[in-house]
C-alpha cells in the first residue's frame, strides 16, 4: 500500500514538472510572423477616380464656383446622345464633382467587389441622398482596375436657416459606398514567378530577422531561409503555386518571440502625451522639482507730514512679493535600472503632471541619467 502511494505521489510530481517545464518552455511574448512580416509584393494599390454625383436636394455645386461641374455636366450628356445648345446655361445645383478612392486588396480578381470612399472637390454642401454615376478607377499606372458606382451612404448632416444660422453634424461632403467598385482587372503579382519568397519585417532588427530565420530553418529544414539585412529574409519556396500556397501558410504561423524594443520616450509638446516603453531605464540620479509660486500684492501708503513741517499729504505705492515653493515632497532618488513603472511611480507620487514629467525626462537626459531617446514630436 505505502509502494502505491508512493508511486503515485512520484507520478503526480513528475506531471507537474513537465507542465511547469512545458509552460516555461514556450515564449512569454511569441507572435506568429504573419504579425511581424510581410511578402514582398503581397500587397494593396491605390486606387483614384473622379465622378459625378447626382439627385441631391439642392446641395450640390454651384455654377459660378465650381465650373468644372458644369462641363463634366455637359460632356457626360453628349456621352449619352443629348446635345445641349449652345450657349446653355446648366445650374447643377442637385449635382457634385467628386473623387473617387479605394484601396485593391492584393490577390483581387475581376468581379470582385471592393468599398469605395467618396469625397467632395467642389463647394458642394452635402452628398446625402446622392448617387455616384459609373466612375473608371485607375491605378498609378494609368489602367483602369475598377467601376464604381451606386448610392451614397452619408454620416454627417448640414442644416442651414434663412438667417445664416448653420448646423453641422460630422462631415456631410464625404460618404462611403460598401461594395461600390467591382474589379475589372487583376494586378500582376510576384507571388508564383520568383523562385524564392522575401518576408520584410513591419519594423526593421537584426535580432528579431535572425530569430525569424532561426524559426524558419528549425521547422523546414538548415538553409531553407537566410537574412539578408536587418528587414529582409529570403525564404526558398515551392515552384508549384498549390504548394507554396501551403508553405507560407505554414510558415507565417510560426511564433516568433520578436525582440525588445530601442528605449524610446515619444513626448507630443502640442498635447502633453507622454509615452515610455518598457525598455527605458535610468541611472542613478537625484530629481528636484517644484512650482515656484510668486505673488504680488500692491498697496497703498498715507504718507502724512508733521503739522508744523509745512509738507503735503501724498499716497505712495507699496509692492509686496513673497516667494513658496508648494509640497515638501519634491525630491526622489533614481536607483540603478530603474524601470519604467518605478520612474512613473515616482514621478506621480511628487504630484508632477505631464508638462513636469517632460521637464524632468528632458533633464534626466542632459544629465545623461536617461537611458533613453527622447523624441519630440
């Protein structure tokens, strides 16, 4: 009975210890590299055109402002076979000159559909209830890729009274269309004609494209990728496409634990934001900071003369100025690899407030206590 249960009580330790070890053995901050890379020529393309958007309720442009509306006016009706006589007078006043823009998704074939943004050019008060006529989508080569076309979904509202009175909800010029484009042609892609594949990391290490490599070699195979730069890692791939569809699937689904991160402080002088990453330590160092309040008070003296002086009452001025420094608290010690939640602890408990923290990182650096990039935006 006692050789059972001591087995038993073996076994359960030994369960434990390979949870514990299992648990320890994986990275607490692993990301797949799908999150932290991307295919060189898997990527989106911009796309712009310019429209008409008609069947507003006399929001639109107005002639002698925006007279380019006017003429895409004209020459979209001689398009359609009616000819307008010369020397017409058009007011498309339920009618605005727009721009046109997506963003292609890569891989997208003909007949898909992607959503459009739609923007105002000219002094078109709103584009509720409007339409967007068929406008061509070109790409920065000049080729069209997509028609777009359909009605105007709108969030913002503008309401205007005959005194001049205005209200303005959100922006009532710009609208969205979901499924407004439909693709018309294919991008060429890279994907299927290089022999080998280049993951490019979203942010540029010489540690993190190593492990990267690293990860990639340990599950294909020794030489399947190397690195080439602190971005770039060259990866052989499958000829056959079915086959290297699988392959980066595989591939981007490994977990990667990514490097630290460059000790860096972000301040934004217009909003007071103040941010610090984890990877910020500072040396030792003494900090003193305070508010100096000063205040001054004017007052009036009687300056009376002595009755047999012959002199003149007079009232002269007097200005008194006192000086306090608020709190007695307004001094901490930096410590040696002080991290960031002990700087922030210490900074907060002097009561100091975004403009001080600035003042006292910017001085920690000059002091060369801050172990950091202080960038300033």
């Amino acid at each position: 009975m006692r050789t059972d249960r001591s087995q038993r009580l073996a076994l359960t330790m030994l369960s434990m210890l390979m949870v514990c070890f299992v648990v320890m053995s994986h990275p607490v901050r692993a990301e797949r590299i799908k999150d932290l890379a991307s295919i060189q020529g898997v990527r989106v393309n911009q796309l712009l055109g310019y429209g008409l958007v008609v069947g507003l309720d006399g929001s639109g442009d107005k002639a002698n402002s925006s007279p380019f509306t006017e003429q895409s006016l004209r020459t979209m009706l001689t398009q359609l076979g009616i000819v307008v006589p010369p020397g017409t007078q058009l007011n498309p006043k339920n009618v605005a000159a727009v721009t046109v823009h997506t963003d292609l998704p890569p891989f997208s074939k003909p007949g898909q559909q992607v959503d459009i943004t739609v923007s105002s050019i000219g002094d078109a008060k709103s584009l509720r209830g409007g339409s967007l006529l068929m406008t061509p989508l070109k790409g920065i080569d000049g080729q069209v890729y997509a028609i777009a076309q359909g009605n105007l979904v709108v969030g913002g509202l503008s309401a205007e009274g005959a005194d001049g009175s205005k209200v303005t909800i959100n922006i009532p010029s710009s609208g969205r269309i979901p499924g407004g484009a439909t693709v018309e042609r294919a991008v060429p892609t890279p994907f299927g004609q290089d022999a080998m594949l280049t993951l490019n990391l979203k942010q540029g290490d010489f540690t993190t494209v190593q492990r990267v490599t690293d990860a990639i070699n340990q599950a294909i195979g020794p030489g399947t990728a190397f690195a080439t730069d602190a971005t770039s890692v060259k990866v052989n791939a499958p000829k056959n496409i079915g086959q290297r569809v699988g392959f980066v699937s595989m591939i981007e689904n490994l977990e990667v634990e990514p490097a630290a991160s460059v000790a860096r402080v972000i301040v934004n002088s217009r909003t007071g934001t103040v941010v610090i990453n984890s990877s910020v330590k500072v040396s030792p160092a003494a900090v003193s900071h305070g508010n100096l309040i000063v205040t001054i008070s004017e007052n009036n003296d009687v300056s009376q003369p002595n009755p047999l002086a012959g002199g003149q009452t007079v009232v002269t001025p007097r200005s008194d100025v006192s000086v306090s420094a608020p709190g007695d608290r307004r001094m901490f010690v930096f410590n040696p690899g002080v991290t960031l939640d002990e700087v922030v602890r210490a900074v907060n408990e002097v009561g100091a407030g975004p403009s001080d923290l600035v003042a006292i990182l910017e001085a920690l650096k000059q002091a060369g206590a801050l172990k950091a990039d202080l960038v300033v935006i």
